[in-house]
C-alpha cells in the first residue's frame, strides 16, 4: 500500500474474500475496554445531578434549552451522557459494559480528555476521563495557570479524543482503522448532543493538527503499552461556535502543555504486547493531518423547516442511555410513513441543533436507502441528497437506468429520490456480508461518500469522511429510539458488490457505512444492571 486510496481497495470485503484479519479470538488477550493511569490523581464525578432534564426533542428546537454554566456538574452530565456508561449486561456469570456511544464490536477504541481552566473542585489542566468509575484523572497541570486560563474564552474549554488501534484490529484486523474513524464520528455526535441539552454548543477544530495534539495530550508521555494516536478534537462553548478560541490560544495551550510533566502511567490493555495490525498504522502515516484552516457553515444553507417532533416523551438523558444496537428484527412490521420521513429528514443539516455545528461545511455523505417494509412507500431503492448541488455528480456517477423520481408525499424540502422500484431484500442480506438483519427492518441503507471532494485537501479527508458517517449512524439510532424503534450499524459489507448494484461507473464516490432500522427483538437472557450500580452510594 502506498497511499490511503490503496489501503481503503485493500480493506474491502467481498463474497468469498474477507479484507485481512485475525481469523479467530484470542480471548486470552482480549483488550481492557478501559485505560487508567497509574498514580494520576482522580477526580470524582457527581453521580447524582440536579440540572434541568428537557425532553429529547427539545433538543431539536433552536433557542429552546437555557445555557448552564461551565461546573462540575454540568462536565459530569456531558460526560455521563456522552462518553459513559449506559447498562452493564451480564449473561450465566459473563459482564460486560455498554456505553452511551456505539462501538464496533463493543470494542471502544476512543478515549477522551478535558483540556480546561480552572472549575470550581476540578484544576485547570489536561484531564482523562475514566468512564468505568466516571471520574477525571488528572494528567498536567499548567505551571503558569494565568497564562493557560487566559486562553479560553468565557465558559470555554476543549474536548480531545485519542484512538487506540489495538481495540478494533484484535478482532478486525485491517479494515479496523475504518471502524475507528467512525467511532469518532458517533462519539462526536454523542457529545454534541449532550452537550445541548445543557444549553451547549460543540464545535469540530480541524485547526489543530495531529503533532499538536500529541503534544497536548501527552500521548506519549510516558509511551503507552498500545500506542494512542490523535483523533479530533472538540470546541464546547456557552454559546456561539467555539470560534472565539483563535489558532493562536490553541498554539498557546500545546506550548504551555510541552513546559512540564504529565502525571501517571497508563494502564497495559492486554496480557500480551499489542501487535500493530499491518496496514493499519500504514493508513495512520498516510492520513496524518497537519493544522488546516477551520470551516465555518454557510450562512448560505438552503433554508429547511423546523423538525417536526416524534412521538416520544422521554427526557434526553432517558433516550440517550436506553439506545441500543439491535441485534435481530421480527422480519415483519411495517414502519408508518411519517416515522421514516421524520427520520430522513433528521439526516438533513440545520445549523443551530446539534450535532451540525461539527459538519459546517458542504455535506458529503448521502444514503441510499433501501425501504423494505414502509407504510405507502414502494418497496425499492432511494437515495436522500444531503445537499440538493450534490444530485447532478451523483446522477452522472450512478445507473444511467436509474428514475430520480420524487416519491409521492414525500415533503418538499426533502431530496429523496426513487432510483428503482422492487423487493430489494435479497441484495440487501447479500451486500451486508449475507446478515440476515439488513434485510429483516423496515429499511437498511448504504452511506455513499463524495472520496472526490472529501480527498481534494490532503489524505486526513478520509478519516473526515468516516466522522460524517459516523455523525449521520449516531442521528439515526436516536431518531430511531424516539420512534419506538431500534437501529444498528452494519460495518460488514461487500464495498463493490454494492458499487456494481449501484452502477457505479468511477471511484469518485463510495461506500463507507451501512445501517438498518426495524423493530428489535429482545434478548431476554441478558440481565441488564445499573451502570454506575457497581460504585455505591457515591453522591
């Protein structure tokens, strides 16, 4: 491999030839899903929270939840409901935890840092967040706290996430650096709306670049046993868009973070040294990402209505941590009309509700939905255009057979086209690596990426492709959750199977994600405990 266009050919999947990987389990080395540090000093975080708990769809409504201050409190219900845990589940004596964010596999490769001033019983400092005991663990703190605190605007800080590899190739092998650059765009969704309903905005910096953030996080102060390469990197402010954080207080934070030690030493995640998957610390190299100018969202936007509420009376914090991937569907209800354009439309960017303020610029990734079991919809394939300027690439790259037909009912600033009518259930179980779940929900879906556009500033656009889709899976399982329905990421599937079916005539655009959404059947011997049941009666 010499490039990432070439990583990404060689890890597809294909009928009869999987991309690279281990092949069996080493359950004797399975990961640690959690990294502590040693002799890091441990903060805790209140468990028991008295903050406002608006209803999930408040969320959607702009202006609509007050700004709460920047206090412990409030950083431990973003971090609660974002990057915490939501259930442990346990099966004949077997544990194991979920989080409020998906993971491939359950496997977790993101950790997260607070980089902040001074709030009230926490110091100001680069902080790890240890959501098995919810707790932050102190890394640094800044010898000169005037200078560092001077560098964030009024109710500002910063949120870091780093991704150890090692967690997704032990099962995934090569096509695992894929699955982490869409954990990055779940959890970065997962913070954005969590951070809204405290009244908070989240804004993607892509001005820093990698060598910054190691310096900032101290990623290999000391080296860690598993390696934690840079993710992204996160604005949260009061209000606006993070934009009053200029480069130059960035700059000012890595220099003051490079002038002393960082605390503690991280935890091993395995009995056995990590062994670096081939290809996938390759795909790093190629993608590493140098500072590059922030971009701010268009003013220019189409304009497109409010949304419009689904059913649900649960508050934010009870959908958030009820969200689960579905793990079969009954293969047999039928989804109302209504609840499959609330979720479509969900998809479309608004600027002022989360989590777009993470995706400023022009959209990039457009599903292609496959309905099978919709009420007054007919059955066959559809594809949503993010953006309406999109359509005439798309057209050019796609079936020339293709219709591009409206859909009766459909509302009238939603893009959604019919490409070809027909059952399409059987190519939707072959393409999903033969799983009989993408085939058995009311309907599943491909995510097509614009590789042409999304590549044209460097090679780091394709982890940015990755993070759309992640964003886009994250907004779909909660817009399911708020219809009383279950969605489930589907991270297995025949790339250019789907490529062939699509018609597909050049690599400008493809596929990077797929997801399906049914009615879930339950798994009844699973016993489901508290998440924080395990540490007592801490307040």
């Amino acid at each position: 491999m010499d490039n990432i266009e070439s990583y990404h050919e060689a890890s597809k999947h294909a009928p009869g030839r999987y991309a690279p990987g281990p092949g069996y389990l080493n359950w004797e080395n399975q990961p640690e899903p959690f990294r502590w540090f040693h002799g890091a000093k441990v903060h805790d975080l209140p468990l028991r929270q008295s903050l406002p708990d608006p209803l999930f769809e408040a969320m959607g409504q702009v202006g609509g939840i007050a700004s709460q201050p920047l206090t412990l409190e409030a950083l431990s219900r973003l971090l609660m409901y974002s990057l915490g845990l939501a259930a442990w589940k346990e099966y004949e004596g077997v544990r194991w935890s979920l989080r409020c964010h998906p993971s491939s596999g359950n496997l977790h490769p993101i950790e997260g840092y607070v980089i902040a001033p001074a709030v009230p019983g926490l110091p100001p400092g680069v902080h790890h967040y240890l959501s098995r005991d919810h707790v932050l663990e102190t890394r640094w703190i800044p010898t000169a706290p005037d200078l560092w605190h001077r560098c964030f605007p009024a109710g500002t800080f910063l949120l870091a996430l780093s991704l150890i590899h090692w967690r997704e190739t032990w099962k995934y092998g090569l096509r695992s650096f894929r699955y982490c650059q869409l954990n990055l765009g779940h959890a970065s969704a997962a913070l954005s709306y969590a951070a809204s309903f405290l009244g908070w905005r989240v804004t993607l910096r892509t001005d820093m670049g990698d060598d910054a953030m190691i310096r900032l996080l101290g990623l290999q102060r000391p080296l860690a046993p598993e390696p934690e390469h840079p993710g992204l990197l996160l604005a949260i402010s009061p209000a606006g868009d993070g934009a009053d954080m200029t480069h130059e207080n960035l700059a000012s934070l890595v220099a003051l973070a490079e002038s002393g030690e960082f605390q503690g030493h991280p935890n091993s995640l395995g009995h056995l040294p990590a062994q670096p998957w081939p290809g996938v610390e390759e795909a790093a190299r190629y993608c590493h990402k140098g500072p590059t100018p922030s971009v701010t969202m268009s003013r220019d936007q189409p304009v497109v209505p409010p949304l419009v509420p689904a059913p649900t009376r649960q508050t934010a914090t009870e959908l958030i941590r009820a969200r689960r991937s579905a793990q079969r569907y009954d293969g047999k209800s039928v989804l109302s009309l209504d609840s499959f354009f609330r979720m479509l439309d969900r998809l479309l960017p608004r600027r002022d509700i989360p989590p777009w303020s993470l995706l400023p610029g022009e959209p990039l990734v457009h599903p292609v939905v496959l309905v099978h079991r919709v009420r007054e919809m007919q059955p066959g394939v559809y594809l949503l255009a993010r953006s309406t300027s999109a359509v005439p690439g798309l057209r050019e790259t796609l079936d020339p057979s293709f219709l591009w037909r409206v859909p009766a009912h459909t509302p009238s600033h939603l893009p959604l086209f019919l490409l070809r009518p027909g059952d399409c259930r059987a190519e939707a179980f072959h393409i999903s690596c033969q799983q009989d779940i993408a085939a058995d929900g009311a309907f599943s879906l491909g995510m097509l990426a614009n590789f042409s556009t999304g590549l044209a500033e460097g090679a780091w656009g394709y982890r940015a492709l990755h993070w759309e889709a992640g964003i886009l899976g994250q907004v779909l399982y909660l817009a399911a959750e708020a219809e009383g329905i279950r969605g489930t990421g589907i991270g297995c599937f025949f790339d250019d199977l789907f490529h062939q079916w699509m018609g597909l005539r050049n690599h400008g655009f493809q596929t990077v994600y797929h997801f399906t959404v049914g009615v879930a059947m339950a798994d009844r011997r699973l016993t489901t405990l508290h998440p924080y049941g395990h540490i007592g009666n801490r307040q």
